[in-house]
C-alpha cells in the first residue's frame, strides 16, 4: 500500500515542527549546494528559523548574490511601461536639484546672494575660493613652464641650424684657400696682399717748346 500525499500546512507539535525543519533546511542547503555546482549557477539561500536563528548559502558570496539580486529587479521594474516613467521622473527631479543647487553655488562663488550664509559657510566659501585660485595659478605655472621648455627648445634648434650653416659657409672656404695657396698672386709674382710704398716728387718743369719754333719762323721770314 502506498504512502499517502503529506498535505503542506503548519505542523501544530512543536517538536515534530523543529525536527523537521531541521531535517528539510539541510535538505535544502544541500540542493542549494548540488545546483550551484552541477549548473554553474550563482546561488544565494537564506533561512530564519521560528525562533530568528539565521541559516544561511552563497556559492560566490552573500554580498554579492543580494547586489546581482537588487540590479536585476530594478532592471525588470524600468522595463514596465508605468515603472520605466516614475523612474525617470525621479531622475528628472534629482538632475534639477542638483542643477539648482550648482547654480546658487556658482552666483555664490561670484559674491552673489551671500546674505543668508553664515560665518561657517562663508568660511567655507572663501576656502573654497583660496583652493580654486591656488589651482589656477598651479596650472598657469604649468603651463609657463612648458611654454618656456618649448622656446628653450626651438632657440637650441635654431643655433644647432645656424652653426651648421657657418660650418658650411666657412668650411667651404677654407677647404679652397687649401687646395689653392697663391690664389691671391698674379702669375708675373706680384702678391695682392703686399704692403705698397709710395713716394712724392717734385713735379718736372715744362718745356715750351712752341714760341721758341715760332720766332724762329719769324726771323726767317
């Protein structure tokens, strides 16, 4: 004969309660344990007990079964049409406030409505300002001295390009004067390059000769 179908209700006997909670909690932990294994599967078990004693299965751990667990329900709830439009609803809200909240900061960091601050906040504000501004100057100092090392830069370049050009003006010059060493002397010995003496005399009288020729034409006559 048959076992008969066990009917699923609260069992009254205290005692039959707690053996056989304890008897299916273990078979419970022990499916929990074979699915995880032979399924390759993230499982995350939690059981209170009538009495509050926790037991408890996480083939990864708990932490971050409940994590997965939260991320995929929330997944699922935007996907609801009426879900989808509350949550971004409540996105649209949180973006205006913080978009306020930006805004009245900003006309604060200008000097603006600074009348419902108080000592400590305006301390705050003006901390806040001293680290902006030292910020400020750290970053025009940076960008200085990159200016400076690219300047440094382009004037080693251009007198790299200059004494490469006077190398190559005057290294042209120098290997003629030594392939031709009398290039400044004539060919009838003459040096261009030597000292010339030069000395004054008297002029020479001039000999007029024409009147002497023309009275002797006259006394012929």
């Amino acid at each position: 004969m048959g076992r008969g179908k066990l009917v699923i209700r609260r069992i009254d006997n205290s005692t039959s309660r707690q053996v056989t909670f304890s008897k299916r909690r273990n078979g419970l932990l022990k499916k929990a344990r074979e699915l995880s294994i032979l399924c390759d599967a993230e499982v995350g078990l939690i059981i209170f007990s009538s009495t509050g004693r926790l037991y408890d299965y996480a083939s990864t751990s708990m932490k971050s079964v409940i994590e997965r667990y939260k991320r995929v329900k929330e997944e699922h709830q935007v996907r609801n049409p009426a879900s989808e439009v509350k949550f971004w609803q409540r996105e649209v809200a949180s973006l205006r406030q913080q978009l306020q909240y930006l805004q009245e900061y900003h006309r604060q960091l200008m000097g603006e409505e600074l009348s419902g601050l108080s000592i400590n906040d305006l301390q705050k504000l003006e901390n806040q300002l001293e680290m902006s501004l030292k910020g400020v100057r750290m970053k025009k100092g940076h960008l200085i001295h990159q200016e400076s090392l690219e300047l440094h830069k382009k004037l080693d370049l251009m007198c790299q390009e200059n004494t490469e050009l006077k190398n190559k003006v005057y290294g042209t010059q120098a290997n003629e004067a030594s392939r031709s060493p009398h290039t400044d002397t004539f060919n009838n010995g003459y040096d261009l390059h030597a000292p010339v003496h030069l000395q004054l005399s008297q002029p020479l009288p001039l000999k007029n000769d024409a009147p002497e020729k023309s009275m002797k034409l006259g006394l012929q006559l």
